[in-house]
C-alpha cells in the first residue's frame, strides 16, 4: 500500500463495497407495516392469520390442504423486496409454497412459485426480483413434507415507497365545490377559506359536509380544525365515492385529539375518488358538528388516457372490445346505433378501477335504431348517463355478470305494439348489481321493465339492488304480463335472492294488478312510494319475503289501487301506509295449491310452481290504513287452501266504507291488538276487542299524512312480541310500540317520507 494517501485508501475500501455489495450505499428496503386487520386467508383452524404479524413465533396461522393462502394489504402502493416466514416446527420439517402479488385484489402474479422452506426455526428470507407497484402480497401454501398443514407463525414484507405513487400534496378546493346536509348559517364553504376564525356548523348525529375533488384521485389522508378543538372532541365518519352515489366508509367513529389547530387523520390510500364526505357524530359536549378548516392530501389520478372518447358507433364497439380495468368510455352527444347490440363479454373492471360506459353530457348520447347493450359474463361495469330509445330488443341486457351498476340513465324505447322487456337480469353467477337513478316510461307494450329471469339452473341473481329510481306511465291495463318489475318467475321462486328494492317511485304504473311481482324469495321490498297507480305489490311466489316501510297513496277515484297481496310461506308486512286506495290495501289470500308447512314439497311440477301457494305464517303488523275503500282481507272463499298461522296485529284501519277486516274464509288467523274506526269493523262477530279494538285512532295530519295525535290511543298500546319492528314508517326508533305504522312523535321532518319524482331518477342528488 506504499504511495497510496489515505482519501485514496477510502476510496478503494468504497469500490470493494460496491463490488461485493451492489446495493451498499442505496436506500435499504426496509420492514413495511401491516396492521393486523389487513390480514386474511382462505381458512384457518382457529389459530387466525393476525398472529402472522403480532411479533410472537410462539402464535401461528394455520390451514391444511394444497392452495390455502394468506394475504396482506399493504397500506398503500409499495415497492416489494424480499419475505421473510418463520414456519411452525421449522426446524423439524419443510414448507413449500408460492409468493404472489397484486395491484388490485383481482390479478395475481406469481413471483416464485414450488418455494421450499430450509430447516430453521426462526425467520428466513425469499429474495426475488422487486416488484413495484404491490398493493397486495399472498403466499399459497402447498403444505410441508410431514403432512398437508400450512402453519406460519410470523410473515415479514419488506420494500419501499413505490416508485409509481407520486407526492401526496393538498387539493385546491373552491368554496362551490363544498356542500352539506344543513348548516346555521355558517356555510360549507368557510372550510376551504384558509381562515381558522370562520367554520361550518350543523346540529345532530349524522349531518354532513361534502368535498368535490374535481376528479378521479387517490386520497391519502386528511386535515381537519374543529372549533374549540382544544377543549372539546369531535366524533366523525370519513367516506369517499367515484359518483357522489355509492360511499365507502374508510374511517369511522373517528374521535380527535383535544388541539386547535389542524388535525392530521391517516389511512390507507383510496383510488378512484371523486368526493370526500365527512359524517359528523357531534362532539364531547353536544351534538353540534363544526369545523373550522379542512383540508383534503392525495394525487390526481395516475392514467388519464384510461378515458377514451367516442362519438360514432364503430368507436364505441372498438372501445369496449379494448376497455380493461379502470377505462372510462366517454360517449359524445349523439346517436348511436347499429343492426345488433353492443357487447361486453369478459371484461372485468375491480371494485376501484371499473369499466365505465358514460355518456359526456347526460341523457345525450342516444342508443337507438337496432342497438342494445348487452353485459355478459363481466364484472364491474357502470353505464351511466345513456339514452335508450332503441326499437323491438331489450335495451340493456345483464348476463352472468356481476358488480353492474346501471345509474342515471334514461329508458324511453318506443312501442312495438308486443311484448319487450326493457331491462333484463339472467345468467348464471349473477349478483350483487346495482340499478339505480334511471328513469323508465312510457311504456304501453307487454313485459316488464324490469325482468329477473333466473340461470336455467333455478336460481335467480342474488344480492341486487334495484333503488333511487323512477316508475312512470306504464298502461293501458291488461290482465296479466306488464309488470313494472318482475322479481323471479314461478319456475325458479324457490331459490334465494337477497336482493332489495327500496327508495323507488311508482306513478302511474296502470300496467296490470302486480306492478310489482316478487316471484322468488327472501327479498326485502321497502320505503318505495307508489303513487296513484293501478296495481300493487305482489308476493306471487317464493317465500321469507318483506315489505316494509312502503307508502301507497291512492287519489280514491281510479279503480284497482292496490297495496299489498301475499302467497306462500313466513312473509312479513309491517310500517306500511296506505291512503285513498280502492283495492285492498292488505290482502292474506287463499291459494289453489298447498307446498305444505315446510314450503319446499318434493319435486314440483310446473304447474305446481305456477299455483297460487297457500300462505303460511304470515305476519302483518304495525300498519296503517286510512280513507281506503277496505281494509284488511283474508282469503278467497272459492279457492280450496285458506291462510293458516298467520298474525294480523296492531293495525289501524280507519276507513269509512267496506268491511275493516274483513275474513272471507274460516282460518285460525291470529288477530290482537287492532283497531279499527269509521265502518263495518269485522265480518267475525266472535273477534273481541282486544284482537280488534273499535275506537278512534284521533289521527292529526303532519306534512299530509295521518298519524296520531297526542291524545291517540294507540299510543304504546301495541302488544305482542314482533322484534324485527324496531322503527316506524318514519325510520324513527320504536319504544313501547304504538299501534300502527306510526310511533307518535312531535317531529316533523323524517329519514322516511313519501317520495317524489324529484328525489329519484337521473337528476335527483
């Protein structure tokens, strides 16, 4: 080393490094943190996928069987490096396994595959090439060499901040992009001001505040002052949504630290973002909401040229044919049309980066002529915004597909002077779709709107959503097959559908007697208003159905206003209110075919499925007639099978013509609780006045509907034990149940009230 100085000798000694060490001098990955919620896995033996990360080799997860895994969430995009896994009994046996990663929980991609462990009790590393970006890390387990358990007793990842996330920096905001459920005064847009001495305040548990991005983004965290921070805490919720429709909470029951100045609130990044919204819970002191400034972190959305524009019919075809996970089709104002339909087949967007069919301006890009849309075998699609006015094919088709939304578009296909279902849901591995904020009519030609027509294999699309829409102008009359919206058919109403139809407006809706058709089974059909229209709600087949909280409002002139008609098994129908109808508002039938007590009789025929089923168990409760020309019917003296175990309890019927309850066969109907007022209490001189008391409710009208006054005798007279009514037909909270739909209160603004066309349909909030 003779003649070398020393800053020579430093530099040598810093060559070697690099030379053995590629990496000496660079940024180290380092461990990323995992909280134990972000931890999951296809099974365990009780022994639960948290332990992994808990810092305890003595705690493990555990799975037997080839191809169970456990997944990580990391908290945002990340770099990945390196894993490393202590295995239980490490040291005495080998595991072998795959390490796989993810962007969007949908599309794995291995990264080492047929790994085997070494035999070593404590951590061991599994290098591989890094991968950027990684939001989600999985290790599918193949068992080890005794026997067929996957057993990790702690996972460590390593990596570092993706070199594709850019800089979180803060939103510019403008006071018009704020808005809120209600303020004092002090205005939304004092949050966005830059000034801490003003704020935005609103009393009561749930009030809200809103933020409009824009744009797509990625939210990384927000800044909140709240007034009088430093003496008082605030509780709140804090949600994000691409469409100002559906919200997701990413925080709830939020509590801030006494301080008052700017408050940071932390979580994992959320893409796909267009609204931040705030939902207050009041504050240590009261329930006011008040915040002084907000301030909203994140980035602009990473790929702009995922949105294509359009504006001729091959654009569109090709756009769809090239639309991956997170494209945006833009339509331009105009008509699009073609000899056959548009076809989405196989193209699956993610729960945050959906394939979206929009139009630019809303109900201006026309489907017309011979077109249709058709979404087959696909997932995580949105058409937004279109106009169908297409001629003799269903307008919009979902088939096999999953995690639709249909929202916002208009439905106006002219006559045919046939049959044409306008909305179609079938296929097999239909489920959890979304139909809402559309307008449908007019509509003369037979079929319904909207059809459920099942997979072939007797099973109907389960976990849908049907809401927010808007049912008009369906007619003239016909007997039978112009349903506004037919859940099932006799063929599959049998099998389960969990699906929800709820927070719609049906006007005028003089189609036929079902405007809506429930022929499959547990369904919830609740808060819907129908408003003078022919027809009413029909449980036709299928069993464990709910209706609830719905308003019928009748004008008392045009015939066939009906409310609610019922066959099958365990139905329950409670807090409806029915006014100025003249059919009957409630009507328990008698069937023609009996499925028996179990409701599931071996090996149905056709023609046994298509019967009207005896009804069994039914449970009428909590409801509220008023001014109608009936009451509530039981059964149909010229079919063979009458009502059995049914319960008609605290009802008000207050009409002043017809029969109030009025039982048209001899069953072992249940009745307590009741009351009726006005006419003909009941046709069964044996029915005493605890089962049906005939005295007057003493209504008083609050914002055009009768409910009691405070000298009602219903008034915590309800009896009986019937758990699942826990509120009234004003979603307020039930206490010493009150006979009726209507639990007495002095309030007079509600969460559940009739709606009109302006709260539903494309343009309503």
């Amino acid at each position: 080393m003779k003649g070398i100085g020393r800053p020579s000798v430093w530099l040598l000694i810093v060559l070697m490094l690099f030379v053995m060490f590629p990496g000496a001098g660079l940024a180290a990955d380092a461990k990323l943190t995992i909280p134990a919620a972000n931890v999951t896995a296809s099974a365990d033996d009780g022994n639960v996928p948290a332990n992994v990360v808990d810092g305890n080799l003595t705690t493990r997860w555990s799975a037997s069987g080839d191809g169970q895994w456990i997944k990580f969430q990391l908290s945002a995009d990340a770099k990945v490096s390196f894993i490393k896994i202590a295995f239980l009994n490490g040291d005495t046996r080998t595991s072998t396994f795959d390490i796989q990663t993810s962007v969007d929980n949908v599309t794995f991609t291995t990264v080492q595959s047929g790994i085997t462990s070494a035999l070593s009790a404590g951590l061991q590393t599994f290098d591989f090439p890094d991968v950027d970006p990684v939001r989600y890390v999985r290790i599918v387990g193949h068992g080890n060499s005794a026997n067929a358990w996957n057993s990790y007793t702690e996972v460590e990842i390593y990596g570092d901040v993706s070199a594709a996330t850019p800089t979180s920096t803060k939103f510019a905001l403008s006071g018009s992009a704020v808005a809120a459920s209600a303020d004092d005064g002090n205005v939304p847009a004092n949050t966005v001001d830059g000034d801490q001495a003003t704020r935005w305040s609103a009393s009561g548990d749930g009030q809200w505040i809103r933020f409009d991005l824009g744009g797509q983004a990625t939210v990384s965290y927000i800044k909140i002052a709240f007034l009088n921070g430093d003496t008082r805490t605030s509780t709140f919720d804090i949600q994000t949504s691409p469409d100002n429709v559906t919200y997701t909470t990413v925080q709830s029951n939020v509590t801030s630290a006494l301080a008052a100045g700017l408050q940071t609130f932390d979580f994992a990044d959320v893409s796909a973002v267009r609204y931040v919204r705030i939902v207050g819970h009041g504050n240590s002191a009261n329930a006011w909401n008040s915040y002084t400034e907000v301030e909203i972190y994140g980035y602009a959305s990473s790929s702009p040229g995922n949105e294509v524009a359009v504006s001729t019919s091959a654009q569109l075809a090709s756009a769809i044919s090239n639309a991956t996970a997170g494209t945006t089709i833009v339509l331009a104002n105009g008509t699009y049309s073609q000899s056959g339909p548009f076809t989405v087949t196989g193209k699956n967007g993610t729960s945050t980066s959906p394939i979206r069919i929009k139009a630019a301006n809303q109900g201006m890009a026309i489907i017309s002529g011979g077109a249709s849309l058709q979404i087959s075998n696909s997932s995580y699609i949105v058409v937004e915004g279109l106009k169908f006015t297409n001629t003799g094919n269903t307008a919009l088709l979902l088939d096999g597909s999953n995690h639709i939304q249909v929202t916002r578009n208009k439905f106006a296909l002219p006559a045919t002077g046939g049959g044409l279902i306008w909305l179609q849901v079938s296929g097999v591995n239909s489920h959890d779709n979304r139909i809402d904020h559309n307008d449908f009519g007019n509509k003369s030609d037979t079929e319904p709107l909207i059809a459920y027509q099942g997979d072939n294999n007797g099973h109907i699309s389960q976990y849908d959503v049907i809401e927010y829409n808007y049912f008009h102008d369906v007619g003239p009359w016909v007997d039978n097959g112009k349903e506004t919206i037919r859940l099932g058919l006799s063929g599959i109403s049998l099998s389960n559908g969990y699906n929800t139809i709820q927070y719609n407006v049906f006007e005028n809706c003089d189609g036929e007697p079902e405007i809506v058709s429930v022929k499959s089974s547990n369904n919830t059909v609740r808060y819907n208003t129908f408003l003078t229209s022919k027809g009413g709600l029909t449980s036709r087949h299928g069993h464990q159905n709910s209706f609830y909280g719905n308003f019928f409002l009748g004008d008392g002139v045009e015939t066939e206003e009906a409310g609610i008609r019922i066959y099958g098994n365990d139905h329950k129908i409670y807090n409806n209110y029915m006014e100025k109808l003249t059919k009957e508002p409630i009507f328990i039938d008698s069937g023609n075919y009996d499925g028996g007590t179990s409701g599931y009789p071996a090996n149905p025929s056709a023609t046994d499925l298509a019967a009207q089923w005896k009804v069994y168990r039914a449970l009428v409760v909590n409801n509220t007639i008023v001014n109608s020309a009936l009451g509530i019917t039981v059964g149909t003296a010229s079919k063979t099978y009458a009502p059995q175990d049914s319960v008609i309890a605290n009802n008000i019927v207050r009409n002043t013509t017809g029969t109030l309850y009025k039982e048209s066969v001899t069953s072992n109907t249940t009745f307590q609780g009741n009351i009726g007022y006005g006419s003909t209490l009941t046709n069964n001189a044996s029915r005493t006045s605890a089962q049906i008391n005939g005295v007057d409710p003493q209504f008083t009208t609050v914002n055009g509907l009768q409910k009691l006054s405070a000298t009602s005798p219903a008034i915590n007279a309800a009896v009986g034990s019937y758990p699942f009514v826990t509120t009234d037909m004003d979603g307020e909270t039930r206490s010493a149940n009150d006979i009726g739909a209507d639990e007495r209160s002095s309030s007079t603004v509600f969460a559940n009230r009739p709606l009109t066309s302006a709260d539903v349909g494309p343009l309503a909030p």
